[in-house]
C-alpha cells in the first residue's frame, strides 16, 4: 500500500508537471531531482515499501533505457523519461506493475484520442498526403509529440482509484 502522503504529494506534483508540459513541451530537471530526494527520504520512513533491493529500481531502470531510446526516436522527451524513471521511484515496490499497466492505457486512451482528433481534423489534408505519397503532409497533419505528464497523472489517479485512495 502507498502512504497516503506520498499519494496526495505524487498529485499536487504531477498537476504541477502537467500543467509546466502542457505549456512549455519540458520537463525542467528539477522535478526529477526533487523525486530523488524524496525517495531517499522514503527509503526511511517507510522501509517496507521502498527496500533498498533490486526490485526497487527495476522500472526505473528500464524508464531509462527505454525513454532514452524514445528519445533518440523523437518520440518522447528527455524530461519524460527522466521524469518518468524518478517517479517510479516514488512508487511502491508492489504497486509498480499496476502503475505500469495502467500508464500503458492511459497512453493508449490519451494517444489515441489525439490521433483520432488530429486525423478527422484533418482528414482532407492526410488523404491528399496518401494520393500525392507526400509523407511529409502526413506526418505534419498529426502535429508534434504531445505532453506525457498529463498521461502519466490520468494514471496516477487511476491508481489511488483503484486503491480507493480517492473516489468519484
């Protein structure tokens, strides 16, 4: 079970996060600095939920290495995966494959969403893209990347619904 300190905390700052990406396309560093801090103060606090073990890193170490590797691609930010591998630190170590699960259906939901939306926006414009095989009209008619930090506080949420840490 995560404390409902740490919970209530995770969502103050990801309302925070969400709201600097959605304006400025970053995640400025001092989010994920602040979450490291913060882990060690867990690692404290609450040693039966934040061991000092491997299993405690595992996602954030795969966040890392596969984040940069979507960098590199141009699909996600460097400040979302570094984010996203310090706040799963946050986590507890039982809760994280559900925080994965349910991160991986809110991209899917959110994502798609943008995709739908982006596509009968503009569909005329993309059907023109796929006569002319101008690739460059397709991928200009669904935009840049979009911000990861309201996906990942869509999931958050979901979880401390689940974990009835909040209820609608």
């Amino acid at each position: 079970m995560i404390p409902v300190a740490v919970y209530w905390f995770l969502v103050i700052e990801l309302l925070a996060v969400a709201w600097g990406d959605i304006k400025t396309q970053k995640i400025p560093n001092y989010w994920s600095i602040l979450n490291l801090i913060c882990f060690v103060i867990l690692l404290l606090l609450w040693p039966a939920q934040y061991p000092l073990a491997w299993g405690t890193f595992l996602y954030s170490i795969v966040f890392l290495f596969v984040g940069f590797g979507l960098f590199l691609l141009r699909i996600m930010g460097g400040g979302d995966s570094k984010f996203l591998f310090s706040f799963f630190l946050l986590i507890p170590v039982l809760l994280q494959p559900r925080a994965l699960v349910l991160l991986l259906l809110s991209t899917i939901l959110i994502g798609g969403f943008l995709f739908f939306t982006n596509f009968a926006k503009n569909y005329e414009k993309i059907m023109l893209g796929i006569k002319s095989r101008n690739i460059k009209v397709i991928k200009e008619s669904f935009g840049t990347k979009f911000s990861f930090a309201p996906v990942i506080l869509l999931a958050w949420l979901w979880l401390g619904w689940e974990i009835d840490l909040i209820s609608f």
